[in-house]
C-alpha cells in the first residue's frame, strides 16, 4: 500500500529553501497565458509554513498599492514554482503571523534576525 502512495506523491521541488514565517521571500511563479509563459515575482513577508506531506503550503503577504494586503498560498511542491529566494530572515517569536493582517505602515515592520 505504501509503493502505491509514494508512486502518486508529487516529488520535491529543489528550488524551495527552508522557510521559517517572518522570513521576506520572493516567489518566482509560472503564469501560462494562451500558449505563452511568463515568470511573475510575487514578493512579501511569510505568514506561515504548513508541513503536511504533498499538501504542505506556505503563505506570503505583501502590500500592493494604496495599502491593500495581498495573500497567497503555495504548494511547496508545486513545479509552477520557479524558484524562491530568502531576501531577510526576521525576528519573529510566533509561528502564524496573522497579527500583521490588522497593521500598516510602521507597525507592520519586522526587525530583521542577523546570525
């Protein structure tokens, strides 16, 4: 039974690095649009990571314009992930950051973590 999960799981993508939240990432996705295929950055700050086998996501938040809070979730293992790169690891002393939803401006500024 096991030979037959493991045969349908989704292999790992290579190009995730270890996320913790609070780290500010950029996400390199995959857009098809018609028969063309372009990479989008999607850059912003980890909310969470959930670890659940093939269906382990992540969350980033960024500000778009006018103050507006953008979310979303990534499959970790999903090939439409070009790439992620850590730009900053941040102090952060929770494991969900929700508490950032409600905050613009300074307040929703991290310090970052330097070692």
């Amino acid at each position: 039974m096991s030979d037959i999960l493991t045969a349908v799981e989704a292999p790992v993508n290579p190009n995730i690095p270890e996320l913790r939240a609070g780290d500010t990432v950029s996400v390199h996705v995959k857009i098809k649009e018609g028969t063309r295929e372009r990479i989008q950055e999607f850059k912003g700050t980890v909310l969470y990571v959930k670890n659940n086998g093939t269906n382990s996501t992540f969350t980033v938040r960024r500000m778009a314009s006018n103050g507006i809070g953008v979310e979303r979730s990534f499959l970790t293992r999903s090939p439409r992930i070009d790439k992620v790169v850590v730009e900053r690891h941040n102090v952060v002393r929770r494991a969900r950051l929700y508490f950032l939803r409600g905050r613009t401006g300074k307040s929703a500024r991290l310090k970052q973590k330097f070692s």
